[in-house]
C-alpha cells in the first residue's frame, strides 16, 4: 500500500480543541474525529498534518476557510497558524481550501443558543455546547456573526501545534535525534548540533507519521506574533493594484454576462431583446427563472445590451409602498405577535402603573450593504463537473446550490473562494451564483463570469432589516426606575435562510440581539421581540439584530436617564453589573475626558451595547455649527478577551464606526412600486472623507474569551450619535437617517 | 483607436463610446483599476491622463486626450511610488478594493499641492468612497506621501 493510501484512510482531530469542547460539556457521540479534506488531493511527498497545514517540497500553505471580506480574516488566521507552527508571514502562502465540514464553524452556534454572553452558568455552556455539537453535525463552513478569530483562536494555533511537533518527529526519524533536543524556527527543524533541516524537506517523512496530536499550547507570554503589531500579509498587493478580487478573475475561453432581474423580487412577465441581439458583442441571450441576461465579450458590452431590454415585471409579493411597511412594523406590537421576552424583571406593568410614564417610538430604516465591489461569481459547468469562482461566506451552501441546479453531485462541486472587494454580509447570499450557474449550463463547458451593474446590486440587495421600537419608562429620585422596550421587525433569520430551504422554528434572537442581552440591573427591566410579517427580503448586515436594537435600546436609557436628572455615564456605570462592561464605559469616559467643560455649541453623548460577547462604550463628540451637527470626535472602548493585532484591530474598528455613523446620518433603503428608490452611491453614499470624525480606539483584554471586533462597534455608534446631539442641541433624534431630521455639517 | 498606457502604446477596437475603464480591463487586462459604480460616484476607476486624476468610467475611450497611467503604471511592488509606500506604512487598506482609485488621487494631489492642508486634502479625495470607512488612515498616509516626496 502506498504510503498516501495508507495516510487516506486515517482520520486526523481537527485539533486538540475538539476534545477540550467534548470532555467539558459531555456529548462525545458528537466527538468523532473529522476526516482532513486536504488527504484526498495530495500528491507523492505531499504532506497535510492538520486540515490547516499543506506542506510539500515546495512550499507551505496555511488553509484559512474564514472568508475574508477586508477586515483581515486570511491574516490572523494565518498568523494564529504560524504562531504555533514557527513560520515567518512571508515563508507561507494562504489559500481559503475548499468547502469542507472539516471547516464548521464552532463559535457561530454559540450566538444561536439563547444566553447572554455574561452567563458562564453550566446550562448555558452545556446549551452552547449541544449547539456547537449541532453545527459541527451540518458542516456549516460560514463566515459570520464576529465568529473567525473567537473560532479560530484555539483551533489553529493547536493545528499549527499539531503539525510542528510531527514535523519534528519527522526529523528525529531522519536523524535519529531525540525529540526533546529538537527545537524549531523560521519553517524549519534546528537540530541539536545546530544543522537544520526546512519543513519542506521533512514532508515526504512527516506524512508518513501519525500525527502527533498530544501538544500543549505555548504560554501567551512567548509568543512572537499574536498581540504584536505585523504587516497585514495582503497590504502589499492592496497596496500597488496588485491584489486580484473575485470581479478580476479570468479563465481561458471566459465570456462575460450581465443580468436584470425583477426589481420587485418576484416573476417576469415579458421581454423584448430584439435590439439587444443585435450589439456588438452580443453572443446570446438568455432566459433565466426570473430575468434575462446577456452573453457578450465584453463587460461593458453586457451590461449595455442587458440594459436596452424592454421588460415587463410581475408586481411584488410585498407591499409596494414604504408607507405600508412602517404600518406593518406598527401594526405588529400585539400579543399575538409576540416572539420572546427574554428579559423580564422586576414588575414593569407595577412600575409604570401611576408613574409619570415616559414613552418614545424609534425606527430604522433598511439599508443596502453595497460593497465597493459588485458581486460576481464565474462558473463552468460541463456533464461531470462544475467549478465556481467567486468571493462568498457560505461555501458549502453554494456547493449544494450548484449541485441541485446542475443535477451533479456536490462533490462534482468545486467552490473556489476568491479575495472580496468588501461584504458587510452581503455575500451570505448567493444569487448571483445561482444565476451564473443557470447562464452557464445554456452555454456548457465555456466559463461564463457574471457582473453585476452597481444598479443590479443595490436592486437585487436583500438590506438590512426595517425596524421599529416604543419605549415605557419611569424614573424615581433621580434614578432609572422602569425600563419597558418592545422591538418590531420582521425576522432576519427566516427571510436568509428561508432563501437556503432552511427551516428556523422557534423564536428570532435577532429581534431582541442588543437589548435583551445587555448586563443591566434596572429593577424594572422588560425586552420584548414582536416578529412582524415577511416584507422585502432582508439579510444580515454588519451587526444585523444589534445594528438596528443597539440604537434603539441605548437612546431610550439616555432618554430615562436625562429625564433622572442623572449624569449619562455615572447612571450607566451604576446599572451595570457586569464588571468587565464596566470597564468599558470608564475607559471611554477617561479617553474621552467625559466631564470636563467643552464650551458652547458642543455635545458629548455616551452608549454601550454588548453584542456578539463583546461589551462595547463608545462616547461621541459633536459641536453644533450655524445649526447643522459635525462630528468631531469618537472614542471606543471594548473587551476582546485578546487583541491579535493591533493595528488592524484600530484600522477596523475605526471602519465600523464610519460605517455605522455614515449610515445613521445619510441613508436608508425605501420603496415605491415594489421597487428599491435608490440605485448607486449618489442616493447611497454612506460615510465620506470629508465627514469622518477622529476615531481613538481601544482594545480591553480583561476577560478569559477571545472575541470578534467585526461588528460590535457599529451597535452603539449611532446611540452615542444622537445622545451627543441631544446634549449639544436639546433635540431628540429618534429615526435613521438622523439626516431626516437635522442638518450634518 | 491607438491608447498609450503606462508607456506602452496600445492599438485597441472598440466603439468610441466604451469608457476607458472597461478598455484598461477588459480589452487590455489591466485589473488595478475598479468598477465600483459606473457613474463617477466612487473613484474607484480613478487613473491619470497626462497626469490628471480622471474617472475611467465616465471617460469615453475616443475622447483620452493624452498618456493613461494606472496603478501599476504609478509604481510596483518593487519600487514602489511614494504614495503607495505611504500606503504600505499605514496599513490603509481593509478590503483595498478602493484603495487604487484612493492612491491615484492622492498621488495627483500631491503632484499639483505638495503640502496640502487637511481642508485640501478632505476637498481632494471627498470624491472616493471607501466602503470599510479607512478614512482616518488615507488622511494620515496623504500626509505622510507629501513628507516622503518634499524629502526626495
């Protein structure tokens, strides 16, 4: 047999980390061993020692199968690998793998179980677990929810692990050394004379070991990359045009394709190409389920001809004007609607009963993620197989895709995942995909790459979720007394999986995400979700839940507290009970100078929202300018658990906060005859340059768990936002885009 | 209709309406320079005409009235132009898909302003969108690009 067959049949633990879950929480039936998908494509002196290390005679490739849509996901997965597996950045090569349930997506599930973060109690890390156990079942490969480096912070630094400490049994075999005199460096084995032999000349060896899968993970205090300041392994080549993106992508004998699709998300009546047919360029036109596209040789070519159809579109299957959805969202604060009330202490009905009852009514409008890069996705398909090119998040659902539209077999499926000009959870759809494999197999076995118009995309966006939150409360001898906020919304989780086929019983967390959870002890203290009917098709946008709730639920508290008579942060600070989210707010109040004097026409507000694990204070200062509100400065404070790197971390989170504040200013998705109003960046532009504020940010490493920075700061941005304005102007801003209601410099 | 990129002339066949954007990537595979919008909202496209920032994609291929330099004809990973090294330093770029439309005109910035204020600077790349919000970093890397090019 050879050496590779045998290698095959053996199953590798996706780390150590596995059995850590398992032991703790006690559901071994779900333990078993995950096969390596990289042991199936390997040749003669190829050795794969964990799924996330591939070494060969040539090289060493890091697999890092969280997507990366900018924030630097391939780079500190990278980094985490190569910790453990004493390589140098710029020794490796990074490559996402291929869709595998190898790659499930283990701290994902933590966020669907039904406890707050600040639980440590043993049902809540049982249910956690019985969750992760569930995910693990699926083979859920997704990139989302702040999940990649609270995922991976363990998993791959014990593959790196894993795959060093065979690598250097390797050498002992090879050299007849002992073990324990072998030390490694710079991707090689340092012997005890001081020779060295590189780990690409130990693979053909090393895959003929078991791996060694007994390590023990090195003391942070040792470690050489993880906490440090490194040089980002993409900012060359995002740097010098050199960077290739999924739009970029070309293969031999590629045309290009452009498509329309029902602006109103439903069927296609009819169609006119007669002119179409006739441009330069235009190799064919195609019918698709429910739109047109071209075939031409160009782009631009495309993009023009699918533009000249004259096509007539079926109404859409959600109410056609925006007026309707609001009346929808307000429609739905009724028990029948209700979806949870996780949140429910003291006795607010009690509280309330006879107080001077404060009450206010927010909304949040939908919002289209726009990613600079358009979507696209290049797909070949022929009788045996189908190769798809594309930038997503959810690889093994495009796999699946594909096989059901193509009759092949999913392991007939090759996804290849591409670098992503941006996502914001843009590309936890699929459509495109689906499209561009439904233009491919009219013309089989030539590769078709699918682009959409910027027009396209903002059309076929499914946004953020439109939402509406009434807020009841009370104060008592300058205190928060009662706290009673009901959130409506249609359900984020149903409308993105329902485009998947998958069912999702039960209660919506994303309704009550950002409120329900935050460590509050107000005595009377009630969060109630009220699910609305399905209206557009919304997905998740950065924070999803929380973008929307975090504003909802922070402006009402200050609303309260201003009604106290008491100061924002001190009353913050008192409520909370969660220690390390008050470190949070006593860290933005010192970075921010919170009390010192700012002089006339200036406002400072405050906010805190823990999402995704992740307590987060952020305090914004604004000055009142001839009557329109500029934003000077922010400052952020949050707990990680664990900063990887210190200068992305400050770069995306002062990304977030443009993101959130950019948004809570300027924009909102709205509808007229079923159809999106906004088309391109001049009715959808977001944050520029010349609005962006100072941001100053900081990154707490007081808690045990390692958490994702991704989204967590957008949630509180525009809370802070419009405390600052209140406090600069005495106006209440209660409705995104603030820009509705008050000029911005 | 012949078009010199980069110092090298190109003889290329397409109508006279096909904006030079869609020729640098389609006809001439040049990838630096992105499609982000189509209607010179993003600056993504952003490339040099004679040394003149431009957006490529509301520029008609018959009406380029002089030498295009894209991004890769501003410098290379090798030797690269001040402005991207400026770049590199920061770290600016997140998903960088903006950020060769951002360094093109920056770099026309600096070859017309060398020592441009913050109002200048906020005045000259308003105009190009950065979706991931590196704002802060574009701000300081224009600044530290002017230092580096007073300095040669």
């Amino acid at each position: 047999m050879s050496r590779i067959g045998k290698i095959a049949r053996r199953s590798f633990l996706v780390g150590s980390a596995a059995v850590v879950g398992g032991v703790a929480f006690g559901y071994y039936a779900y333990k078993r061993p995950v096969a390596n998908p990289l042991l199936a494509g390997l040749a003669e002196g190829e050795a794969a020692l964990t799924p996330y290390v591939k070494i060969d005679s040539t090289g060493i490739t890091l697999i890092t199968p969280r997507a990366d849509s900018g924030q630097g996901a391939y780079h500190v997965q990278a980094a985490l690998i190569a910790e453990e597996l004493d390589v140098e950045l710029d020794q490796v090569h990074v490559d996402p793998g291929m869709p595998d349930p190898a790659y499930y997506n283990t701290a994902l599930s933590a966020e669907a179980a039904p406890f707050r973060s600040t639980d440590d109690g043993l049902v809540a890390d049982t249910t956690r677990g019985i969750m992760d156990a569930m995910m693990k079942f699926m083979g859920l490969q997704i990139t989302g929810g702040s999940t990649t480096v609270p995922d991976s912070f363990e998993k791959l630094r014990l593959a790196g692990a894993v795959a060093r400490e065979t690598l250097k049994a390797a050498a002992a075999q090879e050299t007849g050394a002992n073990v324990a005199d072998l030390t490694t460096a710079k991707g090689a084995v340092i012997l005890p004379g001081g020779g060295t032999l590189a780990y690409t000349e130990l693979a053909a060896t090393a895959a003929t070991l078991d791996p060694v899968n007994n390590v023990t993970l090195r003391d942070p205090s040792t470690w050489r990359l993880v906490g440090k300041e490194m040089e980002r392994i993409d900012i060359l080549a995002k740097s010098t045009g050199t960077q290739r993106y999924g739009i970029d992508f070309e293969v031999e004998g590629m045309v290009h394709a452009s498509v329309r699709t029902s602006p109103r998300r439903g069927a296609m009546n009819s169609y006119d190409a007669t002119t179409a047919r006739d441009m330069r360029g235009v190799i064919d036109v195609v019918e698709l389920s429910d739109g047109v596209a071209v075939i031409a040789d160009n782009t631009w070519r495309a993009m023009q001809a699918v533009n000249s159809i004259d096509i007539d579109w079926a109404p859409a299957a959600y109410p056609a004007e925006q007026a309707e959805h609001w009346q929808a969202l307000s429609d739905s604060f009724n028990a029948d609607q209700q979806d949870s009330r996780f949140r429910d202490d003291g006795d607010v009905d009690a509280a309330l009963e006879g107080a001077e009852v404060i009450e206010a009514e927010y909304r949040a409008p939908y919002l289209a993620h726009a990613p600079l890069e358009p979507i696209s996705a290049l797909v070949q398909v022929s009788d045996d197989r189908a190769d798809v090119w594309t930038g997503t998040q959810i690889p093994r659902f495009v796999q699946s895709n594909v096989a059901k539209l193509t009759g092949l077999d999913t392991d007939q499926v090759f996804v290849h995942v591409l670098v992503m000009g941006g996502s914001f959870g843009h590309r936890l759809e699929d459509r495109v995909v689906r499209e561009a494999t439904q233009i491919a197999m009219q013309i089989k076995g030539t590769p078709v790459k699918l682009t959409y118009s910027r027009e396209e995309d903002t059309l076929q966006n499914d946004t953020r979720q439109i939402a509406m939150a009434r807020g009841r409360g009370a104060v008592k001898d300058g205190r928060v007394e009662a706290y009673d906020l009901g959130i409506a919304m249609p359900s984020v989780i149903a409308s993105q999986m329902g485009r998947q086929g998958m069912p999702t019983p039960g209660p919506d967390l994303q309704i009550v995400a950002g409120a329900w959870e935050q460590p509050m002890q107000i005595p009377n203290y009630r969060v109630t979700g009220y699910r609305a009917p399905e209206l557009a098709p919304i997905s998740s946008w950065r924070a999803v839940g929380a973008s929307t709730n975090g504003f909802f639920h922070d402006v009402f508290l200050d609303e309260l507290i201003h009604a106290a008579g008491a100061d924002p942060m001190e009353e913050r600070l008192r409520l909370c009970w969660h220690d390390a989210s008050r470190k949070t707010l006593e860290a933005a109040a010192e970075m921010s100078g919170w009390g010192t004097d700012l002089g006339p026409n200036k406002g400072r507000g405050v906010a805190f929202c823990m999402s995704f694990g992740v307590p987060t204070a952020e305090v914004v200062e604004v000055s009142n300018v001839d009557g329109a509100i500029k934003i000077e400065k922010v400052w952020v404070a949050a707990e990680v658990g664990r900063v990887i790197d210190p200068i992305n971390f400050e770069n995306m989170v002062q990304g977030g906060i443009n993101w959130a504040l950019g948004h809570a200013m300027n924009s909102e998705i709205t509808y007229s005859d079923g159809m999106a109003d906004q088309r391109n960046y001049y009715d959808f532009e977001g944050m520029r340059l010349a609005q962006s504020p100072e941001i100053f940010v900081r990154g707490l490493e007081n808690g045990d768990t390692v958490r994702g920075m991704g989204e967590p700061m957008v949630p509180p941005a525009a809370a802070a936002l419009s405390n600052a304005i209140f406090a600069a102007t005495g106006q209440r801003v209660r409705e995104m885009p603030m820009a509705k209601h008050i000029d911005f410099v | 209709m012949k078009l010199t990129v980069n110092g090298t002339e190109h003889d290329v066949d397409v109508e006279d309406d096909m904006p030079l954007l869609w020729v640098l990537r389609d006809e001439l595979n040049i990838k630096g320079v992105k499609y982000g919008c189509g209607v010179a909202q993003c600056g993504a496209c952003t490339v040099h005409i004679d040394g003149e920032a431009v957006r490529s994609c509301q520029t008609a291929a018959a009406d380029v009235w002089g030498e295009v330099t894209t991004i890769e004809g501003l410098g290379t990973p090798d030797a690269m132009h001040a402005v991207q090294s400026a770049w590199v330093e920061h770290q600016v770029a997140q998903c960088g898909y903006c950020q060769s439309g951002q360094i093109m005109q920056a770099a026309a910035l600096l070859a017309t302003n060398p020592a441009p204020t913050d109002a200048d600077i906020d005045d000259a790349m308003n105009g190009n969108l950065c979706r991931c919000g590196t704002y802060p970093r574009i701000r300081a890397a224009v600044k530290t690009a002017a230092t580096k090019l007073q300095e040669v």
